[in-house]
DNA sequence: AGTTGCCCCTGCGCGC
DNA sequence: TGCGCGCAGGGGCAAC
C-alpha cells in the first residue's frame, strides 16, 4: 500500500499491535522480500528473535520499527506489500512472504507481497533512521520538514514537475495518485518544467500535496481493492474523493472538462487539459 | 552531476 | 476458452 497515508496507516496499525511484544519466530518464506537485508534470510531471522518491538517510525514510504536503540527493522511494502496482523492458525495468504510471530502468542505479524517489490530487513539506526535510507528526504507532514528549501530546490529542477514529486530524495511519500491529485489542485500540468514554476505555483503546490495527503490520511487512506488495507484488512475511504487520478472520461470536478489520460513514466498522468494547461499555454494565457 | 529509461514481479481485465 | 497485451498506489540503478 504505497503512498504516505496508506503507509501511514500501517504504521498506526503496528504502533498499536505490535509495539513492545518479544519475537518469538521468524519465517522467511520467500528470499526475495528479504534480498534487502544482505546477510540472507536466516540471518535476518535468527537476529529477531527474542528482540522487542518499539514504536513503529515512518519517513515517506518507508517504516521501522526500532530493537532499542540503534538498530530497527525496515519495510517497505512496494506497489502490493501488506503488514497484517492475523490470529495464529489463520490460513496463509497466496503472497504470505514473511511471518513473525510473539512470545504472548496473541496474534501474529505477517509481511504478504503479491509483486514482492516491498521487503523488509534489518537495519543500524543513524540518528535515529535507517541507514539505507538517509537519502530519502522528509516528507511535508513531518513537522521538520522545510517548505522554502523544498520550494527552492523544485524550483531549481529542469525535470518535469510530476518527476520532481515522485523524487523521494526531494519530497517523501508522494505517489502516482497524489502527486496527480496535488497538480489537480494547484492547477499545474505535470510536465511543466521545475525551473518554469513561479514561487506562487510552487507554494501552491506543496500545500496541495500536504492538504491531499492529510485529507486521505484522515479517512483511512486510497483502496480501490483488497491490496490497499490496514492491518486488520480494512480498506480506506479516499478513493471516492478523488478528482484525477483514474477518472479518465470523466468530468472535471471545477470546469467538466473530460479529464486526460497520458502514458508517462511506464505509468499515467491524470489531468484536465483545461484546468492545468502545459508550460507554453500557460504564458499565452498570462500575457 | 543531473536526468532518464529500464527492470524487478504477479495478476487482472480487455480485445481478438 | 484461450492467449497476448497493457496496466497496476514503487524505486534502485545503469546509462546517457
């Protein structure tokens, strides 16, 4: 479950199931969620068991889950990675990758990726986060993140606006759906070049994505399917307050243009092509 | 150095 | 029914 609020979601879920319960056993049922963790799976495994979970972290779409003081373990649930939370005895999943179960014997952690492109590993905390991943810049809910310098740096990229949101090493947590739904917002084309933006736009955007974002947040997150739940397999509500991303043929919800869909990035862009007119257009038209 | 593309996987819905 | 194709909430890394 990708982007920030459905990870975040996630996060939630294991703060409150999972926090200071002792690793019992560990299976890793399938190398390749594990291909991060570089010692291998077994080792991955014998090192958890009989530590104690802390308080589940979450920077962008990355979360841990801290063993004392200066290691963790990292997840990341890709495009199909699920963290949940399942009663002992409950039938495996087809995709069930990793299972972890606790010294209380209540319920039991599973890790469950259909494309297996998340994964989880064990990681050395530096100050505080996971060292393979301090490239990965804050993201716009996490207090500490700082608008000018974000703005200035978007500002000073010569890719595309929308490459420039998914850049997590920019702005954290921001996906194919609400990177479309923040430009829906701000009324940007998504392949306006950083360097055309003026510092209104700019601005303007970061607030979209943050508002979007803590929107979906508030209400469980995006689901259109079983893939996207929290850990005890609830969806979120989000998907109907959506304004781009997917409604391709549909209506724009400020001016009833159909809205567009292009191939970009081996993935799509929604938008509407009036609302959110490209680089040229858009200096016609203020002229 | 910054930017762009390709590829890793599995499953589903579509048109032929 | 079956098969091939395109598509899916991500990201690392090689190649310009």
């Amino acid at each position: 479950m990708p982007e920030l609020p459905e990870v975040e979601v996630v996060r939630r879920g294991l703060e409150r199931w999972t926090a200071g319960r002792t690793v019992a056993a560990v299976e890793a049922l399938h190398p390749r969620a594990i291909r991060r963790h570089v010692a291998g799976p077994d080792d991955f495994a014998a090192r958890l068991v009989g530590r104690t979970l802390g308080v589940a972290q979450r920077r962008g779409k990355y979360l841990w889950v801290p063993l004392g003081e200066d290691e963790a373990v990292l997840g990341h649930l890709g495009m199909s990675g699920q963290l949940l939370i399942q009663p002992i005895g409950a039938p495996d999943e087809k995709h069930l990758r990793v299972r972890i179960t606790f010294t209380d014997d209540g319920p039991e952690l599973r890790f469950v990726d259909q494309r297996t492109f998340g994964g989880l590993s064990l990681e050395a905390l530096k100050d505080g986060v996971p060292a393979t991943i301090v490239h990965i810049a804050r993201d716009p809910l996490d207090p500490e993140f700082q608008d000018a310098k974000f703005v200035a740096a978007l500002r000073a990229k010569n890719t595309g606006v929308k490459r420039a949101l998914l850049d997590q090493s920019l702005i954290s947590g921001v996906g194919n759906i609400y990177a479309d739904e923040a430009l829906w917002r701000a009324r940007l084309h998504f392949d306006r070049p950083g360097t055309s933006l003026t510092l209104p736009e700019a601005k303007r955007l970061l607030t979209a994505a943050r508002e979007v974002m803590a929107e979906a947040l508030a209400v469980g997150g995006t689901s259109f399917d079983a893939l996207y739940v929290n850990v005890n397999g609830e969806s979120g509500y989000f998907s109907r307050s959506l304004n781009a991303y997917g409604r391709a043929g549909q209506p724009c919800g400020r001016c009833a243009t159909l809205i567009t869909r292009v191939a970009f990035m081996n993935r799509s862009s929604y938008f509407c092509p009036r609302c959110q007119k490209a680089a040229g257009q858009n200096l016609v038209a203020r002229s």
